[in-house]
C-alpha cells in the first residue's frame, strides 16, 4: 500500500488501488495492480487486446469489483460501499466515454445529453439548459438539434463527451475514444481532453494506440494483467508532480 497523504484537495488521489487482482474462473485478468491517481492529471493505461484495461476500467469505474486489494474513489472505500451507494458515487463522481457512441437514432444531440440527468430528479427545462452548456463546451453550440445520422464520427464523440461531463464528475474515463474515429477526427477529440483536463478534469484515455498514449503526460502499461511500467513512478506518491489547488475541481 501507497503511504499516506495528506487530505487537502488537491493531494487526495480520485483514484488508488492497492494489490488489486481479478480473476475470471480460472483466469487472472488483473494481478496486484498498484495505481494513485491523483485529482487533475491526464493520463493513458495502454496495453494490447487481453492485458487487463477493460477489467480496470471497470474496476475504477466502480463497474466491478476486485477479487482481491483495495479501491478507494474520491475517497470512498469500494468494498465499504453496497451496490445503491456505489451507483450513487458513479453518478455524481465518474463520466464515461465510450468507443462506440450510444446516440439514439432520432434524438437530437441536445436532448442525448440532456437524458444524461434524467434520473437526477431535474426538471425537463434545466436538464436541457444544462446540457446546451455542456454542447456548447466541447464545441457543438451550433449542432444542438442535429440527430446522429446528420453529424460525423468526430461530432458524435464530442457529443458523447459532453453527456459524460454534464455533471462536472471528477474522473472521465475514456474507453478507446478514438477507435472508431479517422485520424483527424481522433486529434480533434484528444485535443478536446486536454481541455478538460485543463479545466480540472480528471481524464483517464484507456487506449490500445502506444502513439497516443506516449503523447498524454503520463503513460501506464499494461502487459498480462500486470502495471509493467508507469511513467510517473506511481506508486511513490512524492514523484508525482501536485497538481494546482485552483485547477481542481
């Protein structure tokens, strides 16, 4: 285990896992991962088909639930949590972005975004003023009323992007958000994380494309269920650069 840290904002991890492991039947999909990251960074978890991404992007994204180790999300112990409190947590703390996009055929782009908080208890009026904004941040003021069918690959991404970050979660984590993507469009959807991270967000880009994972700041790779190297020398928490108070949402 990590030792501690100090509980101020911007020093508290969104995201630490200690010696988590998780096995399939007879298959390990994870072994002992250790990972702290903290509130503010931007970073890739790389590896090839079967290395463990997907079972970590679960597992961080509260999705499942580790054979063995500790997860701890925005400061919450996972395994103290019972399943009502850990879709609560994803609600208000976790965005997904995933490679295919889950638009409705027929619904206007405002309106995807806005059934993002249809649950949230909102009325139809501010859940769609809401979702403007969010339309708006990722640069799609101008396609609000656009069904899928009349918007491009990138454009539907940057749709998704918005749903997932219409209630300021703390942690975004996107699955492969440019595999379905050309070049151009992949660059345009990068580049609208880096923005977000900048904002404050936190962004995990769970990637199989070493390209793009050598370009973000940090790069952890995967290999057999295993973390076989972390650029920023995680699992020591002072290698890790603090992340700007201000920056933190």
């Amino acid at each position: 285990m990590t030792s501690p840290i100090p509980a101020t904002p911007a020093a508290r991890p969104v995201v630490e896992l200690a010696g988590v492991s998780k096995t399939y039947e007879d298959v390990a999909a994870l072994r002992g991962a250790d990972l702290l990251i903290r509130r503010g960074e931007l970073l890739a978890i790389v590896g090839p088909s079967g290395s463990g991404k997907s079972t970590m992007l679960n597992i961080m994204g509260t999705l499942d639930r580790p054979s063995a180790g500790q997860v701890h999300i925005d400061g919450h112990d996972v395994a103290r949590l019972s399943d009502r409190e850990l879709s609560a947590l994803r609600a208000g703390t976790i965005g997904f972005v995933f490679q295919q996009f889950h638009l409705a055929q027929g619904v206007p782009a405002l309106d995807s975004v806005a059934d993002g908080l249809l649950y949230s208890g909102r009325p139809r009026g501010e859940r769609r003023r809401l979702a403007e904004r969010a339309l708006r941040r990722v640069g799609l003021g101008h396609r609000l009323y656009h069904e899928p069918h009349q918007l491009s690959g990138g454009e539907k991404q940057r749709v998704a992007i918005a749903r997932a970050v219409l209630g300021d979660p703390a942690l975004l984590l996107a699955d492969e958000p440019t595999g379905a993507l050309d070049s151009r469009s992949g660059a345009v959807v990068i580049e609208l994380l880096y923005e977000l991270h900048e904002a404050g967000t936190t962004v995990v880009v769970i990637t199989h494309d070493r390209d793009i994972a050598a370009s973000l700041p940090r790069e952890v790779r995967l290999k057999d269920g295993r973390i076989e190297h972390d650029s920023a020398g995680a699992s020591d928490p002072a290698a890790l650069s603090p992340v700007p108070e201000e920056a933190v949402r």
